[in-house]
C-alpha cells in the first residue's frame, strides 16, 4: 500500500463549503480553476451521486 499525503486527498469539507453551492446554483463551473483542481483530485464517496448526477446531467431521473 503506498502511503497518500493529505493534500491529495480529496477534502469532504471543501466540497461542502465550497463546491456542493457552486454546483446546486448551476454555476458555470468550466472556468472555476480550483473545482477542476478538486475534481483531480477526486470527489468524495460521501457527495460523489449528486457531483456527478449534476455534472453529466440526469433528465430521464434514473437513479444511480
């Protein structure tokens, strides 16, 4: 197993804050430097459905 620093991981808090409003406002995200740096980093299991339900679109309503 190799050990990962905690500047890679992605940070729950961070998504919360910052990136869930962003997101929920239909903000333009593709210009947003530090969303695209957070999604490289990867997205949290805890809000992963809903960032990327909004992201790739879901009109049909299917459930992941």
């Amino acid at each position: 197993m190799v050990a990962t620093k905690n500047k890679d991981k992605p940070s729950l808090g961070k998504w919360v804050d910052t990136h869930l409003p962003m997101i929920r406002n239909k903000a333009d995200l593709t210009k947003s430097k530090p969303f695209k740096e957070a999604l490289k980093k990867g997205v949290p299991l805890e809000v992963r459905s809903e960032v990327w339900e909004a992201l790739i679109g879901n009109e049909l309503r299917i459930n992941i």
